[in-house]
C-alpha cells in the first residue's frame, strides 16, 4: 500500500462505545490507540451511537484537556492532546452504512478487532490486512452466564450460545493474530486455535513458538505521568492523536498524599465519593466496588459481610461505582437491582452501603478512588472465573488501594502471592467479615499490601503490556510476517470427517471381492485393518 497522508499502518475498531462515559473494551481500544500512536499512523473507529457529543460540547466551551479538531475528511476528528506529540484520528462506523467503514479498512495494513465486530462486517474476513483478533474478553463464557439469569428457556440459551460460538470460530478462522489477557487464556485460545487447524505443520514450520500467532496483552493502567507529559503539543505525523484520557492526571490529587491520608493522617476536603456520606465520611473506612454489578459477581454476599462488620465497627462503607452500563445496547443487570433491594432491606442503603447509579466520566474516576480505602472484587467461583481478567483489579492497582477480592483468577493468585490484599474463599460471609474487620483494623497491612503494589504497578503499564503488540505490527509493517492462507469453514469442516487412507482404498480392491471366501476369523482381522 503506498504511504500517503489518507493511509493508515493500523486502523483498531471498538466494538463498544467510546467517549467520556466508557467501559472495559471502550478503554482497551482508546489506550491501544494511545500506545501505537507513538509509533505508527492510527486510527480509531467507534460505533455512531459514542457519547462523542460531550467532547463538542467540551470544545465548545473551551474546558477540555484534549483538543478535537475536524479533519479534512468527512467524519474524521482528530484527538491530540495537549501535552503529547503523539495522537491519532478518531471515526465513527455505523451498522447502518458500513461503506465507509469498508474504505478505511482498504487503506489500512494493520487491523485490530474485538468483540463481535467480524460478525457485524463480514468482509473483514477478505481483507488483505493483517487481521489482529483482541479476545481479552472471552464473551462465550461470559454469555453462558449473562443469559443463565436473562432468557428463562434452555433452548434459547442453546441458541444464543451456538451463535456465539460461530462467532468466535470465524474469529479463530480468520485472524492472523491474537490477543488475550494471560498465560491461562493463552492456553485456552492455543486448543480453540488447534481444534480449527490453525496450528498445523505449515504454522510450526514458520512459528515454532507461536508468538506471531498469539501474544499475552494484558488490560493495563496509565503510568504516572503518561496522561499529562511533555510540554505543548506538536503536531506530528499529520492526523494522529493520543488519548481521550488527558486531563485525568490533573483532576486527580496527587496519590503520595492521598496514601498519607489513608495511612491515618487528616484528610484534605472530601471528593465526590466522600460527600456521599455521612458528615462526609470523614473517619470512615471506605470499601469501593470499582465496577458495574455484572451477573458473575456476587455483591450479595458482600453486603451480607457489610451488614454484620457494621455492627461491630460503624466506620465501615460500602460504594458502588456503578450499577449501569455506559453502552446503551447493553441490559439493565438483574443483580445491581437484587443488590439494591437486599440493602434496603437489611437497613443499610444510604447508610452502610451506596450506589451511584450513573456511570462515571472515566477521566474522574481517579477522584472516586483516591476517596476510598479498600478495593473489592467478590464473584462465584465457576467455569468463567478461572480464565477471566478482572480489569477492576487493575484499577485498585493504578489507584494503591488494598484489595479484597475472591480466589480463582489469575488476579487474585497475585494479590495472595504478591501481599497485595486479602483473598477469600468464594461464598464464605464469614470468611469475607474477617477479612474486612482486619484490613479495617490493620493500618500497617493497608500499608504494606499499597506499598507492594506501588512495586508492581509499573509491570502494567499500559506502555509496558504493549511492547508484545507493537513488535508485532513493526513486524508486519516490516515484512517480516506473513499472512497466512487460512482455511475455509468448508475446508474446516473436512476435519471432522475421516482422512481418506490411500492404501485402504486400494485394499478394498484387491481384496472386497476375495474376503468372503476365508475362513470369518481371518476375514475378520482383513475388515479390521483396511476398516472396510
């Protein structure tokens, strides 16, 4: 592809909205933007429903800490921010007219997707860019218990999960690369690629290793100082840009002071967390669900434990962060409404526990987080867990918040490893009080548990977990890495038949016509070899 000014090396495709109010998948996509901006031409496609029309708004008014500029081209902005060289342009793609779309994928060499993005545009799948398949979230095992709770007929969910699993096939089919949130999912994803021929003879020839099949790109965190670096914008590379993320650094306090705080010095004017409490919060100690309610989690249990630490210490909070979803595609969760009943029931709702009901603008979550003392994650313990990256936990880490969380991800094997909090067995209410009333009661292990994450939050750098990803595209970009010609569901599907045995044909020549005249035993034995 010649290099022009309307070209692109890497084009990445949010399958979930993008904007000041965003998700997991929203943020991945905006950080991988963010990263690779600094290293070769992006650009950013996101669904036409995106709140964008706040940062017009923000344009507007002259208040934003990233500048959005228009592009010469038709439906293009350019995100820069102010502090950074680095920046990268920003589109919307609509379902509705995907032609567009189909025109920035012709003019670009790398392509980055997640989600059901393949299924929605299925001429991806002939694309002559190198296709990177980002499968951080393995959304059929997150499905069978999504809909477990929303369809009622175990034929629909058959049918739900069926077509989620086409979904993943094709994806499995069609990439050239893959990336996934750690060693167990890499194992995981290494049998799906197997099961559909994807590592064969020809993949091992090239790719003993199979590190440009596949590469561990964990979700990260921004490093301090990677939103608010440098000095004034310089314009580089024509219409790139860094990340919506800019003025994050900024309205956060600094967290030196706010680990003073937590470690029992008096605290500065509350936040928007602490202003939800009584006389705002000021001696409490303050435990932050840093996430939506999703049906896996389980915030019963936990709100049980609140109930009864509270009757023994009073200073103890709990807050939701969220009980919606930024997408409004998404369902109302089942579980964030039964939460909400179960404290009102148990007298604990704007008391002892708290939801903010909005979903928070992610360049003011810091705010959140530096006003709370403790992280927790609680979840069941089931088939989804094992393999699941919990990005809150990754939260507690940027923010040095102590972690409570429950045992089976990978997560909570470092937090128990690495004395980054307490982890408790999945379903036990007591297990969970004890643990909240001695990380309550216990300054020095709050200390201790931050201080060791502020050791290992670097390893997660958003910077950092890239490396792997950008190495790969310098690669492609190089020529260094072919593309491979996959194999076609119909080919694929030969593999479930029995391989044709040359030699078993030419048996049944030679000896279908003789074998009736031997004794049964032997012919017996000459249908068992030739499995006539």
């Amino acid at each position: 592809m010649p290099a022009t000014a309307n070209n692109y090396d890497i084009l990445i495709i949010s399958d979930d909205v993008v904007g000041k109010k965003m998700a997991g998948p929203g943020i991945r996509a905006w950080e991988l933007s963010r990263c690779l901006a600094q290293y070769f031409r992006v650009v950013l496609a996101v669904p036409d429903y995106s709140p964008l029309s706040s940062l017009e708004k923000e344009k507007e008014s002259g208040e934003q800490s990233l500048e959005l500029k228009s592009s010469s081209r038709p439906h293009f902005h350019q995100i820069t921010q102010k502090s950074s060289p680095h920046s990268f342009d920003l589109t919307t793609y609509s379902l509705a007219n995907p032609s567009p779309l189909r025109e920035l994928v012709q003019r670009s060499q790398v392509i980055i997707i997640q989600g059901y993005i393949l299924s929605k545009f299925p001429f991806l799948k002939k694309t002559a860019a190198h296709l990177i398949i980002d499968l951080y979230v393995p959304f059929p095992l997150e499905n069978l218990f999504v809909h477990k709770w929303k369809v009622s007929s175990r034929q629909e969910r058959e049918f739900i999960h069926h077509n989620d699993l086409r979904v993943f096939n094709e994806q499995i089919l069609y990439g050239d690369h893959f990336l996934c949130a750690s060693q167990r999912q890499r194992d995981l994803f290494l049998g799906s690629l197997l099961s559909l021929n994807r590592i064969n003879p020809a993949t091992l020839d090239f790719d003993p290793d199979l590190t440009h099949l596949i590469s561990i790109v964990p979700f990260g965190i921004a490093g301090d100082g990677e939103e608010a670096r440098g000095g004034e914008n310089e314009k580089k590379g024509g219409d790139m840009a860094t990340s919506l993320l800019t003025g994050q650094q900024e309205k956060e306090k600094d967290l030196a002071a706010k680990n003073t705080e937590r470690a029992g010095e008096s605290r500065a004017e509350p936040g928007p967390l602490r202003q939800r409490l009584p006389q705002g919060g000021k001696d409490d100690i303050v435990l932050l669900w840093g996430g939506v309610i999703s049906n896996w989690f389980d915030p019963l249990i936990l709100i049980k434990a609140v109930k009864k630490v509270s009757e023994q210490d009073p200073r103890v909070k709990l807050f939701f962060l969220s009980t919606s979803h930024p997408n409004p595609l998404l369902p109302e969760f089942d579980l964030a409404r039964e939460a909400v009943k179960l404290a009102q029931e148990l007298n604990l709702f704007d008391k002892f526990v708290f939801f903010n009901h909005e979903w928070v603008d992610y360049d003011r979550r810091g705010e959140y987080f530096c006003d709370a003392d403790i992280g927790v994650s609680i979840h069941h313990l089931h088939f989804e867990t094992y393999f699941s990256f919990r990005t809150r936990i990754l939260d507690y880490f940027k923010y040095e918040l102590p972690i409570i969380c429950t045992e089976g991800d990978c997560l909570a094997e470092m937090v128990k490893e690495r004395e980054l909090g307490l982890v408790v067995p999945a379903g036990d209410e007591e297990a969970l009080v004890q643990a909240i009333i001695k990380m309550m009661g216990d300054r020095q292990f709050r200390s201790r548990s931050a201080s060791n994450i502020r050791q290992l939050k670097p390893h997660f750098y958003w910077s950092t977990v890239t490396k792997p990803l950008i190495c790969y595209c310098q690669e492609v970009l190089a020529g260094k890495v072919r593309k491979e010609i996959k194999s076609s569901p119909a080919k694929v599907a030969t593999l479930l038949a029995k391989p044709k045995n040359p030699w078993r044909e030419i048996g049944k020549k030679i000896f279908g016509f003789r074998y009736m005249r031997w004794s049964p035993s032997l012919a017996a034995k000459v249908k068992r070899l030739l499995k006539m």
